[in-house]
C-alpha cells in the first residue's frame, strides 16, 4: 500500500538559496519538502507538491488501466490542484517499466532522493499543467516520443537531477506554449536528438516561452543542446562534449544566451550549426550569444546577431539567476554532479560543489 500523510511542509522560500546549485537538493537547506528553495532560474517559485499530501512509492508494479495503490501512477494521480497537490517518494530503489505513458498533474513532485530509480518504457508528459518538479531519478528507453514532454501551455516546471537517454525522438522538451521551465543538473545523452524547446516555425506561442538550462552534461549527441525557436533560452554553465552535427540551435527569432559553458570538441569543433557557404535559405533571424564560454579542443562559436545583441534574462529576482562555477572548473563539478545521485555518488558531489 501506498503511505499517505499530511504535508508538514516549511512555506517554500528564498531564506536558503543555492551556493552552488546541487549542494542545496542533497543538504539540510533542500531536505524534503524543502526541495524548492532550491530552484533557481525561470523556474523560480515552483514548489511541486509542497503543500498537498504525502505518498510513498512502494510497489514497481504498472497498471495504466487500474493502477494500484503503492505504484507510481497511483501517486501521480493524486496531483491536481483541485486535490491539493502530491508529494512522491519512494521506500526502496526501483525499476518501474511503463506501460502507457505517464500524465502528471498540478502541483505535483517526484523526488527520487535517497534511493536508486529507473523509470523506463514509456515517457512522462506534462500537458496544460503547472507547478511540477521533476527530481533525481533515471527515465530511459523510451520508443515512440520523448523521455519527458512538456507542452499544451504547461508552465512552472523544474527538471532536476534526471538521467536520460535512448529515446527515439529526444530528451526534455518544452513545446507549444509552454513556459518557465528550469532544465538543471542532468546528464543527458542520445544518438541523435537530445532537447527541443520549441517544436515549429508555426508556434507563435511559444515568443513567451522562457527556459532556464543550467548545469547540464550534453554528451555524445549529434544535435539539440537545446535547439530554441520563438523564445528566450539562457543556456548557462552547461559541458558540453561530443557533439556532431552542432551543440546549440535556434530559429525562427529565438533569443538564446550562452553563458559561461564548457565546450570540448571532437567529432565537429562548431558550436552552433553554421558552415561556411550556407545558402540564402538559411534562418538568421535568431540571436545566438556566447558570453565567458570556454571553447576547448579547438571549440569555435558562431554568433548570430543580426537583429542585435541578445538581451539579458528578466528572472522575477536577481536571486533566481542561476549561480556561476568558474568555467575553469566546471567540467569536473558537472561530471561529478550532473544526473540522478545516489550512494557514494551524492557525497562525492557535495564534496566538488563546495
């Protein structure tokens, strides 16, 4: 059976800001409920399920039709504001294998701390939703669509701490409407797509979409580390490594700040997807700025500034820009920090983050 409790949740606050982004998750700062002082970037102010019911992840079982009580698709369906919102944990490491995909609801967090999760099958999608935070777990192998899509005009979502790859079309995406959405501290690798935020030059909807990515390890992807379009995306204090058609895209007037990341080239040495020669057909309406990247390996970066310099990210507060580790030693931080932690891991993490 699943366990249910009251909240016993601390008013989220900013009285316990991050030093350096994943010290706070995995120290009394963030501990529990107060996962969400936590969160930094557009993200800001998201708190989940803080204020609604408890509920422990007891049984790796999955019934899309007649979900148990105890398994996770019980528990996500305890969300809703109308309810009051859910807390998810869970009592034990797991593998837990879809069998249909996995609709979250408002006010609603999965919090894998403390334990070894891997959710696999089947993607988790957020459609016309807000306030949900999405926390330290595995999501992978994932056939037909993304391991985890945001779209239908979802807003105030923090992904944190998720480890993902082999999925057939991609990664996080943030499409169709949908915005204040912080993407931190993941390990993110694919084949080929890797995080969409934006879908189509037709989705107008998408000029008041504002990601926040920060702190993510880009791995062994051919493309999409993110690919913006409409937008405003600060990409700041990210690795890059790997890549091969290009790291960072945009079109269709997408405003996109490079900050203050790490590219280290092997397979193609630009950043972002431009070769010399390209034909009038080519969209140079985006902005593309690189502001203190380190380009390694022979790294170049290609600006696109044709309608002027990109402008800076209106976070609500000053407070919610995201904090900046020395591109100097960012590289090992975010090898060592990027991803679901667990075990020795965590330890190892705190140690590189202070």
């Amino acid at each position: 059976m699943g366990n249910l409790s009251g909240s016993g949740a601390a008013a989220p606050g900013k009285s316990c800001l991050p030093v350096d982004g994943t010290t706070c998750q995995f120290s009394n700062c963030g501990k529990g409920k107060l996962l969400p002082t936590c969160v930094v970037g557009f993200a800001s102010g998201t708190t989940g399920g803080a204020q609604g019911q408890s509920y422990i992840v007891t049984n790796a079982d999955d019934n899309a039709v007649t979900p148990s009580k105890g398994t996770l698709r019980y528990g996500v369906s305890l969300g809703g504001d109308d309810k009051g919102g859910v807390w998810i944990t869970f009592a034990k490491s797991m593998i837990i294998t879809l069998t249909e995909m996995l609709w979250i609801r408002s006010s609603t967090t999965i919090d894998g701390r403390g334990v070894n999760i891997t959710i696999n099958g089947r993607s988790i999608v957020l459609a016309g939703v807000k306030n949900v935070i999405l926390h330290n777990f595995q999501i992978n192998t994932v056939g037909e669509t993304d391991t985890v899509h945001i779209f239908a005009g979802t807003s105030n979502v923090w992904v944190d701490h998720l480890t993902s790859f082999n999925a057939k079309l991609g990664l996080v995406s943030v499409v169709q409407g949908s915005t204040d959405v912080t993407i931190s501290n993941c390990f993110l690798t694919n084949p080929n797509f890797n995080m969409l935020l934006g879908a189509s030059d037709a989705d107008i909807q998408d000029q008041k979409m504002r990601v926040t990515v920060y702190r993510n390890w880009f791995k062994d992807s051919m493309q999409r580390m993110p690919h913006c379009r409409w937008g405003y995306c600060h990409v700041i204090n990210n690795l890059y490594t790997n890549w091969g058609y290009y790291a960072i895209g945009a079109r269709a007037r997408a405003k996109v700040k490079s900050e203050a990341n790490v590219f280290i080239a092997a397979r193609r040495p630009e950043v972002t997807p431009w070769f010399q020669g390209v034909g009038a057909d080519f969209d140079l309406t985006p902005v593309i700025q690189s502001t203190g990247d380190l380009l390694l390996n022979g790294s170049t970066f290609h600006q696109f500034l044709q309608f002027g310099p990109a402008i800076a990210p209106q976070y609500r507060s000053e407070a919610y820009y995201p904090p900046k580790r020395a591109t100097s030693t960012l590289a090992t931080l975010v090898q060592n920090c990027a991803g679901a932690l667990f075990g020795t891991r965590v330890t190892k993490c705190i140690y590189v983050s202070s």
